[in-house]
C-alpha cells in the first residue's frame, strides 16, 4: 500500500476509534523512503497524531522531530523523558544560531534536562555551546570521576574528558588546573592509542592523535602537535587517505612553522614533497620543495643573527641548495653558493663554495609548475570534534534510540532518505530498547533490519552492542548488515563475529566481509588474512583485497599467487575478473618474468580474466 492510501486508511480506522490499528499500517508504510515529501510528511504528521492520541508520546514527539527539525511538540513535553526534552530545547537553539540570545536559554534549558537524565557528558557540552563555562567545568570534573575501567575504550573517554576539564579550566582562568588535566589527557591518550595499534583498530588510534593535536593547539604545546600530526598523516597514508594527508601536512607545517621551529617545519616539507611526488602530483611536491627551501635559509639567517655555530647556518644552506636543485632553480643555486662562500667558516670551505657559485654564474631557473595543495585542490570536511562526539557516543552505550535521534535532529540536516530510515529505526528502537520492554529474537532482529539501510557511522555503536547479543539469529542479521557499512570501524564488531560459535553467524560474516572493498580497508583485511583461523573467512578477506585498488593490496594478492596453496590461487582467479582497478595488472604484469612455469600460468590467467593476453 502506498502512502497516500495508507494515510487515509489510518484516518478512516481513527475516525472508527482503531488508532492503533490505524498507527501500525503507517509504520509500516514508513520504509517507502524515497516517495516524494508531498506524501511522506503529511503520513508522518497524521501517524505523529495517532501514537499521542493512543499515549506514546516519544513516538509521537519523533515524528514532529521530522516534519519541525525539532520545533513543536510542547503538548507533549510532560509526559516524556527528560533527554527527550533536553533534544528537543537543544534542536531548537541550534536552528536559531548562536546569535540568538534565546538559543542561549534553550541550550541551558536542554542541559538542566540533561543532567537530570544522568546524561553528563551531553549537559556539559550544552553548557559550553551557551557560553556557561564554569558550569560546563564542573560536569566534566564530575565526568572525569565517574569514568571508570581499564578497557581501551574508557581509557579514551578518560583522555576526552580531562581536556574537556583542561579547556574549560582555561577559561574560567584556572591555569594550574587546567595544566594537570592536560597531563592527564595526554597521558590516557597516548594509553588509548597503544591499546588500539595493538589491537590492529588505526581508525581509534587516529581518533586519540586527532585530540593530541587540538590539546597542543589549544594550550600550544608544539611536542604534542608533532606528536599527533606524524601519526595521523602515518595512517591517513597507510589508508591511502591522501587529500587528508596533504591538508594534514600542510595544517602541520603551517603551526610548526608560525611557532619558530623552522628546522622541523622544512623535515615535514620534504616529507610532503616526496608523498605528493609518489602520487603523481607534482605541482605540490614542487610547492613543498620551495617551501623547504625558504624555511632553510631561514634557518640559515637566523642562527647567523644570534651569533650561533656557523656550521648550522652551512648546512641549512647546503639542504637549500639541493631543494633548489631538485626543481630546476639553479639560479637560486648559485646565489646560494655565494652565500656559503660568505660565512664565518674554514677559507677552505669558502673557497670551495665561490668556485661552486661561479658554474651557476649564467644558469636560469626553469620554469616548473607549482601550486598548494590547499589553495588548488577541494579541500575535504573538516575532522569533528570529537571530543564531544566521541564522549555523547560512549555516554549512550549503543543505544539505537539515542543514535536516530540525533541523526533526526542533525544541525545541518541529512537528506530526506536519510532522516525517514532514522525515523523508522527510532519507532522500532523505541518498542525494542524501552526499559520495561522484554522483546523477542524477531523483534532485535526487526531492529537490525531498520537500522542496516541508515549506513552511517553513528548507527555502529547500536549495531556493535546488538552484535554482542545472545540470539545467533540476531547476530546473523548483524554480521549481514555490516557489509553496508564502508568504514574501518566496521571490521571491529566483523571479526569477533567471524569467530563466532555459530556457523550461521560466520557464513553472513564471510558475505559481510567480501563487500568491504574501500581502498582503506587493505588494513583490516590483510589482518583477517594473515591472522584468522578460519579457511573461509581468509578466502573472503582475499577475494574483497582483490577489489581493493591499491598498490599495496595488489602486491599482496600477487604475492599469494606466487607463494599460496592451490584454493586461495582460485579464489583469486576467480574474483579478478570482476575487478576494475588497474594497480593489480600492473603488479601482475611486473612479477610475470621472473615467476616459475606454474605461476605464470596463475598471472596469465589473471591478465586474461582483464582481458589482457600476458
């Protein structure tokens, strides 16, 4: 039944007094997703009508969240709960804008709800948006007591919250104390992140270097920024992130720069040159190289300024001469040699640098194309700050309730597709996770189905608790939605599933594992390969690296070609055909020489599945 006759159809029952026969067939009719708003929101204001009139006001309150972005709904404030109403004051603030001085109100309004939800962490970040700082302080000292356990997730949420307490004791001009809560936040931090590289989770180490960097921006500490900055650009290269690790590189060299630690900005700048030539872009590589050059006489004329050791100035000048050199500037070579044959050292070495200068004395620079990656490429989303969002996550301990709420009442809306699945998730999530609630298998597997379409990353924290449920079936169901979902992340909840007790469980992971074909995905799924126990599960990882268009993913597949047992060669044989990417012929096409007579059969095979003759 499509919507509009499903509407009025639950108009005809409430007018006969079935309301919630009448509410039942329009939630059904809620996954038609993509009808056009002309039908979707009139359905949804009449189904808002019938859950108040039959006393479920959270129901009803989430569909005036859709069709008002959280305006409306005051008739029901007295009879739900007090986060529910915390949302509600906050959505509405946010609408008005920071400029409205009754945004302020509403985000003081929405904290005192909050804190009386025991949602600490979500009324602290209300207070800090309404300017209430001192206020703010105390909830995060008060979270930062509450946080207990030593598992790498609460050592995380520890580090948050203690630079929140750091930030907000600078601004109320508590400098000690906010000085020990940096300590403290660097130090479970740095903890976090040891416990996530172990445990092969990069996505949550990035996280943890992401907070490095602000804490040293926020309270310019330059050893935490270089510190948070070498790891992050580490895994946004090893994911193949590279628009990411530009802007991270370029962000890097700027602050360093700006804080008179020239010497380490020039070392990222030959950094970011040899990356960006790596990827082919040689107009930044040759921006970088510029870049390092001037940082290198800069180093050179200030250590010459405070009378320090010449021989400094010599080298900085002598690795400006080879950045010049590298990108053709030989003019700039020359007069560089002069400057050498200028300074304050050995007449030997003077001497040495004039007659240098002198072979440059009629080369011209030549013309090379150079451009920043910041100011000529588009620049990716900014990083959130997770320093709230992350703390809301753990504050909600996976609840799908809570998860679609927030993407309903997103500042910056989701399209309408988006926010009707997150609609139809919250109705199910709200009978599914109620307090008093008792469901069955088939209604937490209900809640998987609802929430798999969503597919954004705030909807793995609900699916990472449901993963853990005690029902096989449910965690089938979850195993077979995580394939729709393309992030690092999702292969966290995946692997304990693909070693699961039930077979059923570990059939859907395999299936699960076998979409997750993102160019940043080679980690996890070499990892899989290399470390799982199950045969079909490490042909499944093998057969998604085989789609992955990497350098590093094709090296690895070519690899099990020459050096594998005969099933996991077929499994690649039989997966390449339908690959698009180009890196693995190329891989294939390098390694043919030298391979022996069985497994050049395997590459030519390979090449013929891409219709190439080897």
């Amino acid at each position: 039944m499509n919507l509009v006759d499903a509407r009025q159809e639950a108009e005809r029952l409430s007018r006969a007094g079935r309301q919630v026969e009448g509410a039942r067939l329009l939630i059904g009719a809620l996954p038609q997703a993509y009808a056009s708003e002309d039908e979707y929101a009139p359905a949804v204001r009449v189904l808002g009508r019938l859950l108040g009139e039959i006393g479920d006001a959270r129901a009803a309150l989430t569909c005036v969240w859709y069709t008002n972005l959280g305006d409306g709904g005051d008739s029901l404030f007295p009879h739900i709960t007090p986060a529910d109403r915390a949302r509600s004051l906050a959505a509405r603030a946010f609408k008005m804008g920071s400029s409205d001085g009754r945004a302020m109100t509403l985000l003081s309004q929405a904290a005192s709800e909050f804190e009386a939800a025991t949602l600490i962490a979500q009324a602290a970040v209300c207070r800090e948006k309404a300017g209430e700082f001192p206020t703010a302080r105390g909830l995060w000292s008060r979270l930062c007591q509450m946080i207990t356990g030593s598992s790498e997730g609460d050592l995380y949420a520890c580090g948050l919250a203690r630079f929140n307490l750091a930030r907000t004791s600078r601004n109320v001009g508590d400098m000690k104390a906010a000085r020990e809560a940096t300590v403290a936040a660097v130090h479970f931090l740095e903890q976090a992140a040891d416990r996530y590289e172990t445990l092969g989770q990069r996505e949550r180490a990035f996280d943890c270097y992401h907070v490095l960097v602000a804490i040293g921006r926020e309270f310019s500490t330059l050893e935490h920024v270089l510190e948070g900055y070498v790891n992050l650009i580490r895994i946004l290269r090893e994911d193949q992130l590279r628009s990411h690790a530009l802007q991270s590189y370029e962000e890097a060299i700027r602050f360093v720069r700006e804080k008179g630690e020239i010497s380490a900005a020039a070392t990222l700048a030959r950094e970011l040159s040899a990356f960006a030539r790596k990827q082919g872009m040689v107009p930044v590589a040759n921006n970088a190289m510029h870049m390092q050059a001037e940082m290198w006489h800069e180093v050179a004329k200030a250590t010459l300024a405070r009378e320090g050791p010449p021989e400094i100035a010599e080298n900085a000048l002598l690795a400006a001469v080879l950045c010049h050199a590298e990108v053709g500037q030989f003019r700039r070579v020359g007069e560089t040699y002069v400057e050498l044959g200028n300074l304050p050292i050995e007449s030997a070495r003077c001497a040495h640098y004039a007659r240098a200068s002198q072979r440059y004395r009629d080369a011209r620079d030549e013309r090379v194309e150079s451009m920043a990656w910041s100011q000529n490429y588009q620049r990716d989303a900014p990083f959130p700050d997770v320093w709230h969002v992350d703390l809301v996550e753990w504050e909600q301990r996976g609840s799908a309730t809570d998860a679609c709420a927030d993407i309903l009442l997103a500042p910056e809306p989701w399209s309408e597709v988006v926010r009707r699945r997150a609609l139809a998730a919250r109705l199910t999530a709200l009978q599914v996770e109620a307090p008093d609630a008792k469901p069955t298998a088939e209604a937490r597997v209900g809640l998987v189905k609802v929430l798999e379409p969503i597919e954004l990353y705030s909807i793995l924290s609900p699916l990472e608790r449901l993963a853990g449920d005690p029902d096989a079936t449910v965690r089938a169901a979850v195993a077979r939605a995580l394939g729709r979902f393309l992030y690092k992340r999702t292969f966290i909840p995946l692997r304990r599933l693909l070693s699961d007790a039930d077979s059923s469980v570990k059939q859907e992971g395999n299936r699960a594992l076998e979409q997750l074909r993102f160019p940043h995905a080679f980690d996890p799924l070499a990892r899989i390969y290399r470390e799982s126990t199950e045969p079909e599960s490490k042909l499944a990882a093998l057969r998604a690296l085989a789609h992955v268009d990497t350098e590093e993913a094709a090296e690895m597949v070519v690899g099990v070609l020459l050096h594998a047992g005969p099933s996991e060669r077929e499994s690649v044989l039989s997966t390449v055909a339908g690959s698009r990417g180009d890196r693995l012929v190329k891989a294939a096409q390098a390694a043919l020489p030298t391979a022996s007579a069985e497994v050049a059969a395997s590459l030519r095979a390979v090449l013929k599945a891409r219709g190439i003759n080897g």
